[in-house]
C-alpha cells in the first residue's frame, strides 16, 4: 500500500495552492469569516470554472471525474487556507447523494448544476435531540395529493447560507422509511437562521408547510437509507482531508512561529516544553493524514474494509484537528488568539468540522458495530 501522491496529485495540490495563495490570502478569509454570507462567491464561481467543484462528480454529468483520493488532494487544499463555502457540502456530499440515491433523469438534471456551480445543495440531516445518522431521521413527509408536505426543524445544517437547495431527510410511506427530497431554498416556508456562537457555518433551518412534488424525491420513497449510507462513507474522508489540511496550516503556523519569537535571546523552539507542543502537533497530523488517504485507497481500489476505514478516518481525523489547533494555541500563546492573526479561523473549522457527518463517538460506535457483526475478510493488503 502506497499512500504517497502520484506526480499528477502533486501538480494538482501545487495548482490550487497557488490558487488559494493568489485569490485567497489569510487575511481575506479573516474578512470572510466576518461576512453575512460567510464566504466569497466569486471564489465559488472562479473554483467551478476551474474544474474543481465538479472533482467527485462523473465526467458523464459534467464534472472533473477523479478519484476521491484525488478530490481530497483538493479539498487538503482548500482546508490548509480555511477557504470557506459549501466547497465539501455541496459539491461532495450532495452530489454524492445524488449519485448514490438518484434516478438516472435525476443526476443527469441535478449534478451538472452542482458540478458548474449554478446550484448549491447541501444535506438537512440532523434535529433536535436526536444524534446523527439516519436512525436519528424523525421528521415526516406527508402525501398530499401529488406532493409531499415537510413540517419540521433540522439543526447544524452546514452551509445553509447562501445554498439554493436543500437535500433534506425525513420518513415518508407506510412503513416510515427513510426518503431524501430535494427542496428549493426559496420555497414558501422554507426559512434559515445562523447559529450563533462559535462554530460559524451552522444553521437551523425550518420547514413549515412546505410542498414539494413526488419528483423532488430521490430514488423510491422510503428507500433510500442505504444509499445515503454509501453516500456518507465516500464523502467522509474528503472532508476528513480538508481538516488534514486545517491540523497541517496550524503546525506550520505554530513551527514558524517557535523560529520567530525569542525569548531569553533565543528562539522559543528550543524550549524542550513547546517542543513537546510541536511534537504533539506532528503525533496528531500524521495520524490524521494517513488514517484519511488510507480510507480513501481503500475507496477508489474497492478494497476490503473502506466503510470500517471511513469510520476510523473521521473519529480520528476531528479529534485530531481540535488537538493540533489546541497545542497550536499553547505555541503561540496570547498571540494566537488574535483573530487577526488567523490562528481562530483553524480553532473554529475544528470545533465546526468536529461534528460534521458525525462526531468521533457516533463514528467510533458504528465502527465497534461492523468490527463485531461483519467477517472482515482476507487481509486486502495481500
């Protein structure tokens, strides 16, 4: 198993860190942060006309149609500059949705806007006192006539800001199966609010009264928690390389940082405490990286134990961005909580992402689950 980038990859992370350093310096994703909406959409725009929104999307709908590996080399990226924007909501996530639980007539219809940018679709999983998953699902879709009628209130929406479609989960039929309905943002009583507090991009969104028709179902009613099941495991890991990339930009910053400041007439890296720090940063991102890019090998070779590898890869990969950002902050001390200096764009993204697609408990319990119920298998690496 060779998880190092191939010469393509490098060219690849080389093209969009240039990118990122050009359009998006630190001290404009700062400005950002501060915005109404949150992101830039002409750096959403400038990203799709690039190519690399459509990175996971089938070149037959109109995208990139690279591997996840490759997608995630992007999306690395994308987190070591904290670009923010529905980047992984919607253009990996809902378009791996769309793919896995849609009709033909619906992806050849939906991923190509996902794909160019000219729709933003992002997932409504998630409410009030329930946890992750589609076991968490409580909310009702109701026949009425030829439509569904959606009541209810999903919680720690990513992006919702600025999305135009909502890709929204709820029990639908007799039996209450899980359905997944795509609902436009701007129908009448559809409303967003921001979170407020820490975590930046989350959102309540509501649904009251809102109507949607048969079509706007994805796949069969009912049917589609497996699908999303397979949908989530492929997503997982490519957002699990953008926290890579964040946990990465927080020990670089923290490393060039020890270099920097001196004290006592000399730099502060050779204090044995903030290299423990620095040694701790290393521990956390390492682990991170490799527990990421092997699921996502596992994934795009269709080896044995991808899903048990995308479980590990998340719970990981969240806790050890929230740690490399923690011990970042011990590094630089008062400094680092200058939110002009940049370090608190990391420290939020952790504390954000941490949840995203699943908290590490909810991905460590479901990864106990299949280790126990499910045969393994030969060893894939033979």
């Amino acid at each position: 198993m060779d998880l190092s980038l191939t010469e393509e990859q490098q060219l690849l992370k080389q093209s969009v860190e240039d990118f990122v350093a050009r359009e998006a310096t630190r001290e404009e994703v700062v400005e950002l942060a501060e915005s109404d909406l949150g992101f830039s959409p002409e750096h959403y725009t400038r990203v799709a006309e690039l190519g690399w929104l459509g990175a996971a999307v089938p070149e037959r709908y109109g995208g990139a149609g690279m591997g996840l590996t490759d997608a995630a080399v992007l999306f690395e990226a994308f987190g070591y500059a904290a670009l923010p924007g529905p980047f992984v909501s919607s253009a990996v996530v809902s378009a791996l949705i769309v793919e896995e639980a849609g009709s033909e007539e619906q992806r050849a219809a939906l991923l190509p806007r996902l794909a160019t940018g000219q729709a933003i679709a992002v997932l409504a999983l998630t409410e009030a006192a329930y946890g992750w998953g589609a076991e968490g699902v409580h909310m009702r879709a109701h026949a009425s006539g030829d439509d569904y009628v959606l009541d209810g209130v999903k919680l720690f929406v990513h992006d919702a800001i600025g999305a135009t479609h909502f890709i929204v989960a709820a029990r639908s039929g007799d039996g209450a199966g899980l359905s997944l309905l795509v609902v436009d943002a701007s129908a009448p009583g559809v409303s967003v609010r921001r979170l407020d507090g820490f975590t930046g991009s989350e959102c309540v969104v509501r649904f009251e009264g809102v109507r949607a028709p048969a079509s706007a179902v994805l796949g069969e009613a009912g049917g589609a928690e497996a699908a999303l099941e397979r949908a989530l495991a492929r997503a997982t890991p490519v957002l699990c390389a953008y926290q890579v990339g964040g946990a990465q930009a927080a020990f670089d910053m923290a490393v060039a940082y020890s270099r920097e400041r001196r004290q006592f007439g000399q730099p502060i890296g050779r204090f044995q405490h903030v290299q423990n720090h620095i040694i701790q940063l290393v521990n956390h991102v390492d682990a991170s990286r490799w527990t990421t890019y092997e699921a996502l090998w596992r994934l795009d070779e269709g080896k044995n134990g991808a899903e048990v590898a995308s479980h590990l890869a998340k719970a990981v990969t969240s806790e050890g961005f929230v740690q490399a950002v923690n011990f970042s902050h011990e590094v630089h001390a008062g400094v680092g909580v200058m939110h002009e200096y940049g370090l608190t764009l990391y420290t939020q993204l952790s504390r954000s992402l941490y949840h995203q697609l699943g908290s590490p408990r909810w991905h460590r319990r479901r990864l106990g689950d299949l280790l126990v119920d499910h045969d393994m298998g030969p060893d894939p690496l033979e």
